[in-house]
C-alpha cells in the first residue's frame, strides 16, 4: 500500500512494512510499518498489549506474520526478508535479541553462555566438529579469539569477575547485561541490528542509567538498536526514534521530543499512567 | 512448592536436625505402615492362585506370609524413623558426605577406576566369571555413556535407545554370517547402519515436546523389536542368528590349535580359552573408552555446548543462530551410533543374537543408569552401571526376588538422590577455576 | 460385510479396554506432569484381584449371576485403588517439583517391582479361567459366517460406558473435579486459593487406579487367561492411545483408545497378526509428526 517511509534505502537497517499478525480472530499486529534506521536507537513503546512484543517475535522469526514484509539491510549487502527465515537464520543474518523473561543457559558459566553465542563461527572453525576431535583443524586459535570477544563483552557489561559463575546465580540485573552481552556475541564483529525487549525490567534507577550508557556504547561501535521499553527516563534519554504502537497499530512515529507531546500518544497512556512507575 | 503440606500433620519438620521422636509416635507411625502393608499384601500375597492338578484354578491361602511381611514393615518402620527422625527418607540434591569425598578425591577417582579396569584381567588370573562380569559392566557402561549423549546433554528423552543397540548387533550378525564381512569391517557398518537410523527416526520427531518424544522413541524400538522377531527369512524371527564369527586379533583368529597363524602361535604362548575373553574385556574397554574420549572432547566445543545450550533453553539457542533440528539430530546420531558398535560387540561376543535380547527394559535399564549416575556426569555414569549391573550380578543368589530387589533399589535411590549419584556440572571452559555448577540450575531439556 | 462388523464389535471392546487405561494415564499426566510407567501393572493387578475375588466367590458357590460380576469390579477397584495411593505416597510424592526424570525412572523401578511382586506372590505360569459369561446375541448372518456379540463384550462395552459417565460427572460437576481441573492449569495458584493440592493428586491416582481395575476385570472376562506380564503391553498400547489423543485429554484418551483397539483388530484381520503392534505404533508416529500433540491434544502455543 502505503510506502513505509520517504527516507533513503541506504539508511536503513530495518524496513517493517504492513505487518499484520493474527492469532486466530485476534490481531494483535495491524498493519504496522516503520524503518529504522542504521546507527540509530529506535524505540518501540506502547500500552500493555499493545502488540510490541509479537512484533519482536516477528520480527525475530518466532512467529511467521500473517502479512507483510520484514526487510533488513545491511550495508554493502542485498536486503534479507527476514519474514521468510527460518529462526535461526535470521539470528545469522545479524539479528540478535534477547528476551523479557531473561533466557540465559542457567546451568552454565556466564562464560560458556558467550560462547554458545558464537556457536556458528567456532563450529565452522572446528571443522563441524569432526576436525577438532580428531585434533586436526585450527580449532584452538579460534576458541582463543572467542574467549577473547567474550572477555571483551564481559568486561564492557562488568562481569569479567562473574565470568565462571554459573549464568543462574547470577543477580537479576548481571543477568540482563550477560543476555545482552551473549546478544552481542552472537554475529562475528557484532550484529547489525540489536533487540532488546524490555532490557530495564526490574533494574534499579543505577542500572538503568548503567544500562543506558551501555546502550550507547553499543550504539556507537556501529550496531543499531531496536528497544521496547517500559522505562520512559531510559527511552526519552537515548532513543534517536520513537514509535508508538497501541491496540496493535502504529499511532506515531517521531522524535523523542514530539512523542512526548503527541496528543494521540498521551491518550493512549492515559489511564495507565496514573498506576505506573 | 508443596513443602508447606508436604507433612499432613504438620508436626515434626526438620528431619535429621531433630532428637528423634518420642517412642509412642513412632509405633504409631509403624502400626499405620504395617496396616497398609497388610491391605496390599492380603489379597495378593494371602491369596495365592494356583492350577490344581485337574486344571482348574484353586487358591492357597498363606496368611503366615502376610503376618511375616507385616511384621518387616512394622519394624523396619520403626527401626528407620527411631534413627532417622521421620522425615530422614526425603530427596535431597545436596551431595551426601562420600560424594563430597568423592569430588574431593574426583581427580584421582576416575583414573583410579580406569586403571583398576585396566588391570583386572591380570589381578584376576582370568578368572571367567569375573572377566565376564566386567565385559557385562563396559558394555552397559558405553551403552550408558552412548544414551548420555542424548539425553543427559542434549536433553532428548529416549526411551527406545535399545533399538540402536538391536540394528547394530543384527547388522553385524547379518553382514559377517552372509557376506563374511570380518569384525573390524562389520563395526564401523553397524554404528553407521544404527546411526542412519538415528537419523532416520530422528528427523521427522524432534521437533516433538518431551513426552511425545518420549512416546514415539519407545514405539520406534518395539518395532524394531517386533520387525526382528516376525521377518523370519531375514533375521530367524525369534531363533535369532547363530554362527556369528568371533572377532579375530587383527587377523589373527582365537584357536586351540596352536598353529602359527593363530593368536597363541604367532606370540607364542600357550593356547588357552581365556585369550579371547581378555580380548573381548580389552576390546570393550577400548570402545568404552572411545565413546568417553569422543563425549568429552566435545563438550569442550561447540557442538557439545550446544547440546547442552539446548537442553537448557531451546527458544534462546533459536534466537542465537544454532539451528536447532541440526544439533539435535547431531546428538542423536551419535548417541544411536555408539549404541550401534555396542550392539556389534554384543552380537561378536554371544556370537548369537535374538530379538528378546532388546527388549524395552533393556532401554529403561540404560536409562536408569544415566539418571542415576547423574544426567551429563561421565564418571557418575560409569559407577551407576558398576553398582546396578554388577550389584544385581552379585544378588544372583536372591533368585526370583532379584529383579524385586533391583527395581526396588531403583525406586529408592532415585527418591533419594533424584538428581543422581553426581548431581553436579562441570563447566567446559573457564577463565580461572572450574567450578562445579550445583544440580538445581542445570537444566534437564524438555525435548 | 460381515466380517468386517465382527472386526469392528472385537476391535470396540478391546479398544474400551484400552481407554480405560488411557484415562488413568492421562489424569495422571495433566495433573502431575509425568509418564506413571506403573500404570500398566496397575491394571495387572485389578485382574489379578478380580481373579482372587471370583475364585473366592467360587469357594463359596455365589460365582453366579450379575452380582458376583459386581462384587469382582468392586472389590478390584477398591483393592487396586489402594494400591495406586500407596504407590503416589511412598514412590512420587516425595520427589514432587524435582526434576521431570527422576519420578519417570521410580516409575519404571515401580513397574518392575509390580510385576516381579506378582511373580512372586502369584507365580509365573499364565492363570486361566472358565468363562462368566459364555454366549451371546447372533447381530447377523452372511452367509456361513456369524456375526456375534458376545455378552461379555456388551458388558464391556456397557460398563465402560457407564464408568466413564460417572467419571465425567465427577470430573465437570463436584468439588473434586474442580479441584483436580485446578491444580492442572496451575498447582501452586490452586495451594494458594486453599485447594489441599496432595490430596487432589492422590484422588487421581485413586480414580486412575479405580479405572485400570474396571479394565483388568474387564480384560479378564474377555480373555480369561492372565499373568503377571500383561500389564505392559496393555499399559503401552494405553499409553499410546493416550498420546495419540492428546495427552492430558481426557475424551483423547477413549477415543484413542477406540482407535488403537480397532486398529490392531482391523490390522489383525485383514494383514497379520504379528505386525498388529507395527501398525498401532506407526500410525501413533504419523499422528504425531503431523499434529505434534495428538489428535485432541491442545495445540502447545510457544511463549517466548
């Protein structure tokens, strides 16, 4: 129908376009579409059931959308419709996430968690698996880089000291940042795009303001983000772009400044905003 | 979650901290056990049916017997809750006092047992009995490690993992006796027939949830089962295959006559039966010990972490690019192939296989084994095979009551240490120290 | 014609049997989460004790008649009732909320020991017995060939049915049901609105065990050979009907049940008996790979 949006191709890194999905008679996406752009953090904020989180899972391949397209562009490369990836695929095409109800590998070491997040690159230099059993591939080298990208990750989210703990003994907060730290490993040279569903649930005003910084760090090493968040003080400090879904469909897309004002949006907080945070 | 009505009566929490209860409770307690007892023993053990010489059925009464048994419940009731305090029999995870010696003393524990088994052949002055009792231990011990692969890495609960060993046997039983095909040609075949099967099953199951895996696992091995039993101008239904070649030391075969193209000629010794039973103890230990090397070597690296991501959160491994069907499948070709060379030494050794060899209890026992080793625990395992099959072998004076015992062993060791003998989990990699990982965050899969 | 409506009277009151034992299965399985591997030797003993029973009556010359049918299924189920609520508290209670195999393998120790305590207690060699019920009703006739239904199969077939609603009354109308329906969708939301969770579960496997005694009664007037070994075929055929009808389903469970019974009867009939358990179990995979939770099983919805 509708284009997306006017702006250039080669801006972007995702392009949502119409995407609807129903579960049985409900919709719980209505033709939704926004881009966002590279290098940029975009928000995806909205009521309780308004739908983000379905959108993630679209988005990330755990529910194939009922219509509509899911684009990715990376730069230098062919756009991926992603709408058409299996899961993991799409994880390999530089899409990691990480999940509201944390999901970490709780019985193994936050370490281990890390490397599992580099599964792909360290099987193919194991020589699936049957050259490093044998002893014959350059297997060891390349687990050394993995620890290395590990212990680098570990060290920017402050877990070099939790490293060998196991990922379920962690506080709930280290668990946030090794789930987003095991998101960061995930693509060779980090992802393209980063989701985060609600990565500030449950944190305290201090790490929030942690994890904020993080995010900008993340930002900054060349990885777009893409948030839902409930933590309005975390969304309005760092986001570039803000989209605003209720009721499953898209009810702004602006600036951080102009949401905040948007008559609609307001609307469609009120009522909740009086019982939360 | 149920702790809080866990104890009906709410009285006495604590268990083992307590004083132990007052005489007065404790007969009580003892007298309820022994009535229960006496309501399942009267009709079944009072009542004996029993064909009478004319052919109809007849009932014997026994009622000594139910007095008997009555009486052991009530005393041994009262015997357990006067030393242990009423709620001593409660599942812990906690390592009891030897597992932790156990683990203190786990870096010289497992090469300790490897080089007992090493040596046993020699302690034993071959001593048949003895040496086949160990062959009978590795073999249940690789079978164990083998199932390990599946379930307790990867997380993948296989009721029917007897089915590997069955296609693995009969294939070699089938590839020697009509084709002539040597030993060390038939082994290779039959871990790769077993895990073309592996496969085969796999595929199109694994992306079932827990139980309907498990289901579908256990069908798959009655099948084979029933297949190898009924196609008769295949495998002799049930008469089996018989006349199965003993395995050769490299060529060189096992015989009595001396001549120097034998084993006994070509090293010089003196001919003796026990030659070929070392052979086969060394021959197990070694693929035992392969399927060890290979399970250990891989959870060090990406496959096996993978296995083991998979057991716990298969959504989060999706979401990290791991594909999942593949390390699944992975997982269980391999297990299935290690069942398939178990199988092949099963069908050397008897020289002889038949379908009632790989029955269904035959897979619950490979299971028992691996829970109660302890899910993942390569040592844990192995002790769990010692004590179950060499423990029953030991208990053969008990006669028709040994399979009781042993499935009564089962129940309480497993309501005891649910978790198993080592509940605990090593990690594959760390920066500084490893560390144990206790057995409650370690997940068990759902698939 | 004919023969095929023969197949098809056998193949109902088996597969009756059959969902008896699925239901218990099920209940079992919605409630608690676990596969009672027992369950089969369950019902081994409920025709075991409705051996004894008749065997008693005998003695005393009152094997006659509907009433000492009655005082069979009676006496059975509440034996074999007895057994299933001892077999909870001593054997699965205790690991309740731990880990999802370690009561899978009691379960499997316990059905061991079940079968083995039978051997013992009542000896290897398979018991037969007269038939209670000989004859039956002539449906119709093509031919040379009979169709018959026998009285023990409209017993079957009717006590089944009635079971069942009695059952399905318990389940949807009393207190009980409710609370059973309680702790299935959440155990720890039920102990905390005040419903004694331990109590519920053990009723299920009261009831379950009540049920596989109707099915070994049953299995017993309609075969009148047992042994200590039946139950595990027969407890793995239920178990199969339950997963082909969706575990946790309790009309998934009968009507699995109906289906494997008549599966292996039609199979039996047309095909070969020795493949009948092949076809039971590969038409349970090919259910499965195409409906991944059976046939009313309700469909898993993956929360991520």
């Amino acid at each position: 129908m509708k284009p997306p949006a006017a702006r250039a191709h080669r801006d972007m890194i995702l392009e949502v376009a119409n995407l609807t999905m129903r579960f049985g008679g409900l919709t719980a996406v209505d033709r939704v579409s926004f881009t966002a752009l590279r290098g940029e953090i975009t928000a995806l904020i909205g009521p309780n059931g308004a739908g983000k989180t379905t959108l993630f899972n679209c988005i990330t391949g755990f529910y194939r959308p009922s219509e509509g397209a899911i684009r990715l562009h990376r730069p230098g490369a062919l756009p991926v419709d992603l709408h058409r990836l299996a899961g993991y695929r799409i994880a390999r095409s530089g899409v990691a996430r990480t999940f509201q109800n944390i999901r970490l590998f709780p019985g193994m070491t936050a370490l281990e968690n890390l490397l599992v997040a580099q599964h792909n690159t360290l099987m193919a230099a194991s020589g699936w698996a049957v050259g490093a059993v044998l002893g014959l591939s350059r297997y060891p080298a390349a687990e050394r880089a993995a620890i290395e990208v590990a212990r680098r990750w570990l060290l920017a989210t402050h877990l070099l000291d939790r490293a060998d703990d196991p990922a379920g003994a962690l506080p709930y907060g280290a668990q946030r940042r090794l789930e987003i730290a095991r998101a960061m490993c995930s693509s060779p040279g980090g992802p393209a795009l980063l989701c985060l569903d609600e990565p500030a649930a449950g944190l305290n005003p201090r790490e929030s303001e942690e994890l904020a910084r993080l995010l900008l760090e993340i930002r900054a090493d060349g990885t777009s983000i893409l948030l839902i968040e409930h933590d309005m003080g975390v969304v309005m400090k760092i986001s570039d772009r803000v989209v605003v879904l209720d009721h499953g469909r898209r009810i702004a897309d602006a600036a951080p400044a102009a949401v905040r004002s948007d008559p609609k949006v307001i609307a469609a907080y009120l009522g909740e905003e009086g019982e939360e945070e | 979650m149920t702790q809080a009505s866990d104890d009906r009566s709410g009285e006495s929490r604590g268990g083992l901290n307590r004083p132990p209860l007052p005489i007065p409770r404790a007969l009580r307690d003892a007298a309820i056990a022994a009535a229960i007892a006496f309501g399942l023993f009267a009709v079944m053990v009072g009542l004996r049916t029993e064909v009478s010489p004319t052919g109809a059925l007849v009932l014997r009464q026994r009622w000594a017997e139910v007095a008997m048994l009555c009486g052991i419940v009530f005393a041994g009731r009262l015997a357990l809750t006067l030393w242990l305090g009423r709620r001593a029999l409660r599942p812990t995870t906690a390592p009891g006092p030897w597992a932790v010696r156990l683990q203190q003393a786990g870096r010289f524990f497992a090469p300790a047992l490897l080089a007992a088994a090493l040596v046993l052949p020699i302690v034993s002055g071959g001593d048949r009995y003895l040496l086949d009792l160990g062959i009978l231990v590795l073999t249940y011990v690789m079978l164990g490690w083998g199932l390990n692969i599946v379930v307790g890495l990867a997380g993948l609960l296989d009721l029917g993992y007897v089915a590997f060993y069955g296609i693995g046997a009969y294939s070699y039983a089938l590839l020697s006796t009509h084709f002539g095909l040597s030993f060390w040609i038939g082994l290779p075949l039959a871990g790769i027939m077993a895990a073309f099967w592996g496969v085969l099953l796999g595929f199109p199951v694994l992306r079932l949830r827990g139980d309907y895996l498990a289901i579908v696992t256990l069908a798959f091995g009655e099948i084979i089962r029933v297949v190898l039993n009924n196609w008769v101008s295949l495998t002799g239904g049930p008469n089996g295959v018989s006349g199965i070649p003993r395995p050769s030391f490299f060529g060189l075969p096992f015989s009595m006559s001396g001549e120097p193209d034998t084993f006994a000629g070509f090293f010089g010794l003196e001919p003796s039966p026990s030659h070929r039973v070392i052979f086969l103890y060394y021959l197990i230990l070694g693929l035992a010990l392969l399927t060890n090397w290979v399970t250990i070597r891989l959870r060090r690296q990406p496959l096996g972490r993978a296995w083991e991501a998979l057991r716990e959160d298969e959504i989060a491994c999706r979401a990290l690019g791991i594909n999942v069907t593949v390390t699944k499948l992975s997982a269980f070709a391999l297990g299935a192939m290690f069942g398939g060379f178990a199988g092949a030494f099963f069908a050397t050794r008897q020289a002889f296989v038949s379908p009632e060899s790989f029955t269904f209890i035959e897979s619950a026992i490979i299971l028992a084994i691996v829970v109660l080793g302890g899910l993942g625990s390569q040592v844990g395992v192995a002790v769990a095979a010692l004590v179950m099959i060499g423990g029953f072998e030991l208990f053969r004076d008990l006669g028709e009551y040994r399979m009781l015992v042993f499935g009564g062993v089962m129940v309480v060791i497993m309501i005891l240490r649910p978790r198993g003998l080592v509940g605990t989990r090593t990690p594959s990699v760390a920066l500084g120290e490893k560390r144990a990982i206790g057995g409650d965050l370690v997940g068990e899969g759902r698939g | 014609m004919a023969y095929a409506l023969q197949q098809l009277i056998n193949g109902i009151s088996l597969g009756m049997i059959y969902g008896l034992i699925a239901v218990g299965y099920t209940m079992v399985y919605g409630i608690i989460g676990m596969i009672n591997f027992a369950h089969g030797d369950v019902f081994m003993i409920g025709a075991f004790i409705a051996l004894i029973t008749a065997l008693l009556l005998s003695a005393g010359g009152m094997l006659d008649g509907p009433a000492a049918i009655l005082l069979m299924l009676l006496i059975s189920m509440a034996f074999t009732a007895f057994y299933g609520w001892t077999m909870e508290r001593v054997a699965y209670r205790p690991l309740r909320g731990s880990f999802r195999l370690a009561p899978l393998i009691t379960a499997i120790g316990l059905s061991i020991v079940l079968q083995n305590y039978v051997q013992v207690s009542q000896g290897a060699r398979v018991k037969p017995m007269e038939a209670l019920l000989p004859g039956g009703i002539e449906v119709m006739r093509d031919g040379g060939f009979v169709v018959q239904l026998s009285f023990t199969q409209m017993l079957i077939i009717g006590v089944t049915l009635a079971v069942l609603a009695v059952f399905t009354l318990l389940v949807t109308r009393t207190p009980l049901g409710r609370a059973m329906r309680a702790c299935e969708q959440d155990r720890k939301m039920a102990a905390l609105l005040g419903i004694d969770t331990d109590r519920t579960i053990s009723l299920t496997f009261v009831i379950g065990a009540a049920l596989a005694a109707v099915a070994g009664t049953m299995y017993l007037l309609r075969y009148g050979v047992i042994d200590f070994y039946i139950g595990f075929l027969a407890g793995v055929k239920a178990f199969t009907a339950a997963v082909l009808g969706g575990i946790g389903s309790l009309p998934g469970a009968v009507l699995g049940g109906l289906l494997i019974g008549l599966i292996e009867t039609f199979w039996s009939a047309y095909f070969s008996v020795q493949y009948k358990d092949v076809a039971a179990f590969s038409i349970l995979v090919l259910t499965l790979i195409f409906l991944p939770t059976g046939l009313l099983g309700r469909q898993e919805v993956e929360k991520v």
